[in-house]
C-alpha cells in the first residue's frame, strides 16, 4: 500500500538530525490509549470517548486486548461511529484507522499498513521503527505512572529529541507534565490513566490540548 503523503512540520523539524522526515499532516499532538478497567463505576467506554472527541481529542487507540475479537471490533466500530480516529493495538481490527504494535521483539516486525505505530522504550527502538517506516512512536515511561506501578525508571528528557518520527511522550503524563515532554523534544503525549481515572475525562483532555496545542 502506497504509505500516505507527508508534510513538513516545522515544530518537529527543527529537534531533528539528519534527513527530513517529518511526521504525517494528520497526526495530534495528543492520542488517548483505552483501559476500561480504571474507568470510574457508571462509566463506560463509548461514552467517555464520546465526550472526549467534544472536547477535542481525535486519535484513540483501542487496547481492550482481554476481549474476544468480535467485541474489540464492535467496540472499535462504536468508538469510529462517536466521531473518534481509532488505532488497534495489537491485532488489525475492522473500522480502524491503523494499526499500533508493541516493541519490538515480537512475531511482526514491519511496518503495517495504515497509520502504524509502536510502542517504544528506549531510543534504540524508535530508531529502529522509524527505519521500519513507522509513522509514530509512544517512547516511555515518561514518569512514574499509577497504571503500571513500580514499570520504569523513567527514561532521560533527551530520550525524545532528535528522533525521525513523531514520538509521543507515554507513562504518568497529565496536564501538570505535559508541557515539559513536549519541550524536552517529543512531538506530542499518548494518555491512559489520567483520562480513564478521571471524574471529568473531557476536561482533562481540554487541558492537556491546552497545554501541547
């Protein structure tokens, strides 16, 4: 599959070294990862995003990995129908926009068509998946995260700069840290927990659209 066309951007441009290779025109500074499980009791999942899109946010990607097929697909339709970019993870699914895998090391390996992201956790890797010709990577953790408690340490600041393709800040950000990654060189933040714990998910994702623009 012919890979989408590529804009310039020049607020990652200039964090880069060597050959341009700026990040597809389409891509938010911020991308919500699901956990119905640290949803608060009465919430449900369709729904929160559902208020997120309102309040902003465009690119969710669809974890939910203990769900049969069938259910993941369904969701990830339900999820496209309130108006959200979805991503699987993991395995292709029906209605999504792409496909985000998880570090290297796994049974796949290449870029898979769609928009193609992969988790990342160190920089070796998201040079490595820039070379694969992937669009994006999560680089984490960030900081400490309530999500995965005890899961770091928490990589260097100059971790995220410099990189080839747009690289999201992952792990313990919220709108008090988010401003930071962004300045130490990632091109956006990917948030679980603190949208998914919070009383007022649309608001957090208002401030954090706030805060990284």
């Amino acid at each position: 599959m012919t890979r989408p066309s590529r804009t310039a951007d020049p607020a990652l441009a200039h964090r880069r070294v060597g050959p341009p290779a700026p990040p597809a025109a389409s891509l938010p500074r911020l991308i919500l990862l699901t956990d119905r499980s640290q949803l608060r009791l009465g919430r449900a999942l369709v729904r929160t995003v559902a208020e997120c899109v309102e309040a902003g946010l465009t690119h969710v990607v669809l974890r939910e990995l203990d769900l049969p097929h069938p259910h993941r697909a369904a969701l990830a339709s339900e999820l496209a129908a309130v108006g959200a970019t979805v991503i699987a993870a993991h395995t292709p699914l029906p209605a999504c926009a792409g496909l985000h895998l998880p570090a290297a090391g796994g049974a796949r390996t290449v870029r898979p068509a769609g928009l193609a992201g992969r988790s990342c956790h160190s920089r070796a890797q998201v040079t490595a998946a820039a070379a694969a010709g992937f669009d994006y990577a999560t680089l984490g953790p960030y900081a400490a995260t309530a999500s995965k408690p005890g899961y770091g340490p928490a990589l260097a600041h100059d971790d995220y700069a410099r990189h080839l393709i747009a690289v999201y800040a992952l792990g313990g950000i919220d709108a008090h840290n988010a401003a930071a990654a962004c300045a130490a060189g990632a091109y956006g933040v990917a948030v679980m927990g603190a949208v998914m714990r919070a009383a007022d998910p649309a608001a957090v994702v208002r401030d954090l659209l706030e805060t990284v623009g």
